[in-house]
C-alpha cells in the first residue's frame, strides 16, 4: 500500500542559533519558545546551537579554514538548514558580536530565499528595535526570507528562565505561525513535484500531528516527529 504522507524519514530540517556563551540563557529560552510554537504545526527535525559551541576558536579565527571543527560544524548545520530560528541578546545596542563573526563567515549564497525567523533579549524596551536595524539587514544582505514578524523580549518578559509575557506569546504564536505556513508551503511544493515526477496521484492532503521531543542540555537535536502513543525516553 502507498502513502498519500509526505516522508518523515528525511523530515525538515529547522536550526536554531542562539547567540549566547553561556546556558541557560534568555535567548535560548525564546528560540526553544518559538520551536515549541513550530512544532504544534510542522513536523521538523531541529537542531539548537549556541555561540558557546562553537568554543573559543570562533573568535580566534580570521578566515573559515582557520575554524575548530564544533565551529564549522555550526555553520555547515546553518547553510544546510531548510529554514532558521534565530535569537541573539542586545549588548550595546545591536547583536553579540560573536553572533556576527558567525554569520560573516557563512556563505553568502548559502541562506538565498532560506526562511528565517529573527528574535532578540535585552535588558529592556529600548532595544527592540534591534531586530529591525540590525538582524533583518542582516539577513537582507543574505536575501534570506525573514519573517516579517520578528520578536523581541525583555529581561522582565521571563520569569525562572521562561517567556511569561502574554504580549511577547502572542506576537510568538503570529512569528511562528507565519514561519510554519511558509516552510509548510514549500514542503507541500516540493512533495507535489516528486508525486508528479514519479506519475503518482495523491488522494488526498493529511495533516501529522506532532510533538516535541526534548534532548538534554548542550548542543541538541529534537526531533519534532508525527504524535504517537508512546513516549520517547533518553
């Protein structure tokens, strides 16, 4: 019997950047928020990184071949991604600047038409504007799609290191929703096309359910895998 799903084996791939050297982090609390959002619509596989794994070399490095092999590990995930969720905090008004030594040594063809949700921290209001003067020109120079919903949250928006806002949830629940509906699109576009080249006729869309699977602390992989009875443990 053939399946009219599209196949999970090779599921979507969605990384996350959280421009932090240190965990926990507030930054790491937001991306992991949003991919919660993501994952009640989308069934991915979702890979988080933070700064701090890319390890001390990161800064030490003038050119990509001088990079450790975690570091290039990253940026191998983030060019590879079919989409990105990314998060950094606010230090003097604009993102980390490791955050940015990251991306300068990303390919600049690599993120071309690539969705990307952008998301920052800060100590306060002031710096909301960071997402609009200084990530989405980023990710403009990549002609990345970011979502025209970004999100910013302050210190006073997380209570015990999680997103206690019903503002900053809402405007979450928008990001992701739009982020969901855009990665979903072209699944379904590209599902469509494989059908059409292999001259099978699918009888019908099916929507898979999904839940999220959470790793332990470091750099993690979860997978966001259809919702089954049993539960996963690790």
């Amino acid at each position: 019997m053939t399946s009219d799903c599209p196949d999970t084996s090779s599921a979507l791939k969605i990384v996350g950047i959280s421009g932090n050297t240190h965990r926990p982090s507030r930054s790491r609390a937001l991306v992991e928020t949003i991919a919660q959002h993501v994952a009640s619509q989308l069934p991915a596989e979702y890979v988080l990184y933070d700064i701090v794994d890319a390890g001390p070399g990161l800064g030490a490095a003038f050119e990509r071949d001088e990079l450790p092999a975690m570091a290039e590990r990253i940026l191998a995930a983030i060019e590879g991604a079919d989409a990105l969720i990314v998060a950094t905090p606010v230090y003097k008004g604009s993102y980390r600047g490791l955050f940015k030594h990251l991306f300068d040594l990303v390919d600049p063809l690599a993120l071309i038409d690539r969705p990307v949700l952008i998301a920052a921290t800060g100590g306060g209001p002031r710096h909301a504007l960071v997402v609009e003067h200084h990530l989405r020109p980023l990710f403009g120079f990549f002609t990345a799609l970011a979502m025209p919903t970004a999100v910013y949250a302050s210190d006073s928006d997380f209570c015990e290191g999680e997103i206690v806002s019903p503002i900053v949830l809402d405007r979450i629940a928008v990001a992701a929703a739009q982020f969901a509906a855009l990665i979903g699109l072209r699944a379904r576009q590209a599902y469509a096309q494989a059908l059409s080249a292999s001259g099978s006729d699918p009888h019908g869309e099916r929507t898979l359910p999904v839940r999220l699977i959470r790793a332990a602390d470091g750099p993690e992989i979860v997978r966001i895998a259809p919702a089954t009875g049993s539960r996963l443990t690790g």
